[in-house]
C-alpha cells in the first residue's frame, strides 16, 4: 500500500476547520491533516517575518507527516507567508505544494455583487497586507474593495467568548461600523477563516440585502479544480476516508469547539512545532 499523504490543512487555531468542514464534503474519500497552532494564536497581530516563521514551522511539520499538498486555510498566513514559501522554500521541496485561500476568493466572489462593491473583514495583518485589494484588482477589476479589520473576533473565538454578552457587544459594535461607513456595500467577505463560527450571528444584525460569504465551499471547489489540472500530484494523496487533527495546545479544549464546528465528534492530539 502507498504510504499515507493526507492533504495537509493549517490555521492559527479553530478557523481553518470551518474551510476543511466544506473541503471534506467535495473530497470524502481523501485523508486529511489539520493542524492548529492554538498555542501561538492570534496570528493576525503578530508582524510579517513572525507570520511567515511559524507559517513556515507548520508547514515543515506537515511535510514531515507525509502531506505532499498544504492548505494554509488562515488568510494573515496566506497574505503574509505564501508568496514567500511558494518562491523560496518549495524549490528545495520537490513535489510539495502549498496554497492558500485568498485567490480562490478572489476569483469568483466580485461576480455576487450587484454594485461592485464589497467589504472585506479579517485580522489586522490581513487587512493591511492589501492582498485582498491587490487579487480583487487582477481577477475582477470592477469590484471596489472596502477593508474593515476585525482585531478582538479571533481572540472571542479561540478564548470561546464570542457568545458572552460582552462578545456580542463588540461584534455588533463593528458591524453597526461596517454597516454605517460602508453603505455601497451589498457583499461582506469573511476574509478570515474563524469569522463563519459567527456567520449567523452576523447574519441577523446587518441588513438582509447585504450577502454575507464564507471562504469554506469557495476554497473547496477551486481545491477540486486544482486537483483535476495535476493528476500527478492527485495521484500521490491517500485516499481513505481519514482525518487526524492535531493542535499545539490542550487537545481535549480543542476537541469541544472543534467537534461543534464540525458537527462530528473528534479525537485530537498534541504536537510541538519547532
């Protein structure tokens, strides 16, 4: 039997679990790797070379466990470490690739708005990266990015107090912003991986005309395209129907609030990253 190459999922914590959730429905018969680096989350303060480093730390340890293909389902790292992993790292890893999540966003997500324009949310290194702004403007030029970052979100979600009575207060007190300083807008992007653990929420306290999109069933179908234009890289995943989960914290605190994500009880482990 070939040996185990699970497709390899990252996030600086939970989020990135909500992008795997969709990934699995459109690919049930491959095996997948999650990794959260729970323990050094948020990522979207930290500055870029800290980002790329722990990125990159993630990754490797990923390549060690046998993943061939990596999902960085985390936009800070996607905007702050792909580019620089895909140029200066993979050239010495034959054979491995790693991808991100914010293209495939960009490619299909200007075509839901009516005026042409958007709002994208997510973590500070996400927002003043400009990724968003400089894909929107090489696959859909007409959309008019509007940025609006969301600092405390993660840190709600990962310390699981976005549903406290002072966790609504400052989600609604951002979104009340959005609404107000964004009044074109007929599409909110959650351009961060934690953000659809909220969908609802934020659903019920904007305005019903604004179309509120997750990355999970974008990145899931532009994966599947991905892998049908590299038969060679397809052909080298495991397919059995297995996912192992794996976080740099407690595991049984992540086994919570991963299993209500996923809707599925789930067995995780500890790992150190070096």
């Amino acid at each position: 039997m070939n040996k185990s190459s699970p497709i390899g999922f990252f996030d600086s914590g939970y989020g990135g679990l909500t992008v795997l959730k969709e990934v699995q429905k459109q690919l049930p018969n491959y095996d997948f790797l999650y990794l959260g680096d729970n323990a050094r989350a948020p990522y979207g303060t930290r500055t870029a070379n800290v980002v790329y480093q722990y990125t990159w730390e993630a990754v490797k340890t990923l390549f060690a466990q046998g993943c061939d293909l990596v999902v960085l389902a985390c936009n800070t790292a996607s905007a702050k470490a792909l580019r620089r992993i895909q140029q200066e790292k993979l050239p010495d890893y034959p054979g491995k690739r790693v991808l991100g999540v914010i293209r495939p966003s960009a490619e299909v997500v200007g075509s839901y708005s009516k005026s042409n324009n958007i709002v994208v949310i997510g973590t500070e290194g996400t927002i003043s990266s400009n990724t968003y702004v400089d894909e929107f403007s090489t696959f859909s030029p007409q959309t008019f990015v509007n940025q609006y970052a969301c600092p405390l979100w993660v840190p709600l979600i990962e310390n699981k107090q976005f549903n406290t009575i002072e966790g609504e207060a400052f989600i609604k007190n951002d979104l009340q912003k959005i609404i107000t300083n964004f009044p074109k807008a007929d599409v909110l992007l959650l351009g961060c991986t934690h953000y659809p653990i909220l969908q609802s929420f934020i659903e019920n306290h904007i305005p019903k005309s604004i179309l509120v999109i997750s990355q999970g069933e974008i990145v899931a179908d532009s994966l599947l395209l991905y892998l049908s234009r590299h038969e060679w890289l397809d052909k080298k995943l495991s397919k059995n129907k297995f996912t192992r989960y794996l976080t740099t914290e407690d595991p049984e605190v992540f086994e919570v609030l991963a299993s209500s994500i996923l809707g599925i009880e789930v067995n995780v482990e500890h790992i150190n990253i070096e």
